[in-house]
C-alpha cells in the first residue's frame, strides 16, 4: 500500500478527525479555520502507517502554514533576500537567493511538490 492510499485508510481517516477536534478545526500556526486543513506529522511512526504516531506528534495546520512547514528553507530564503534587497544588503547576493527561490517554486509548480 502506498503512503497516499494509507491516507485514505479509515485507520487514518478517524486519527485524521480525532486530531482536528481536538484542535478544533483551527491551524494551530495561525488560527485559520476556513482554509483547507492538514494534519501534519511531526514525527514518522517505525511502521509507516500515519496512524501509528501518537496523538501529540500531531499537529493540525492549515494548507499555508503546512507547506512552509514543509519548505523552511526556502521560506529563510525570502527573508533573507529581503533583507538584501531592503536593508541594502548586495545586490548579487540577492539574485543568487532569487534564483534558489525560483528553481524552487519551478518544482512545486511542476507537481513536484
């Protein structure tokens, strides 16, 4: 079994539910409960079953805050092209975080997500 057919498993399906309740249907980041919300593993289970984690290694997230989860580095990145652009930090350093940025971006856009 694959690890997205275990997500549609009833197993997960009631630890999925469990989870938000006890959150109550809020991303636990931000506060959001109108986006799509995630349950977001913070450790993997030794079985690979996402069912097998226990209660407080998880977290609910909505979509946004999932995905950076997911990509700190590239969300350090921005800041950090931030602070060259803005700050007057230079000026090629900035291109080269772009860069990393977009290559980035190109392979979750391509699916790669």
């Amino acid at each position: 079994m694959t690890y997205s057919e275990k997500l549609k498993d009833p197993k997960w399906q009631r630890k999925r539910l469990e989870i938000l309740s006890r959150d109550k249907f809020k991303c636990q980041w931000c506060g959001n409960g109108e986006q799509t919300l995630h349950v977001h593993h913070k450790s993997c289970s030794s079985t690979g079953n996402p069912w097998d984690v226990a209660n407080e290694d998880l977290v609910t997230l909505c979509e946004d805050c999932h995905w950076v989860n997911h990509n700190k580095e590239m969300v350090m990145d921005i800041r950090q092209i931030t602070y060259c652009l803005v700050l007057g930090g230079k000026y090629k350093s900035a291109i080269r975080f772009l860069n990393k940025v977009f290559r980035e971006l190109d392979k979750i856009n391509n699916g790669k997500r």
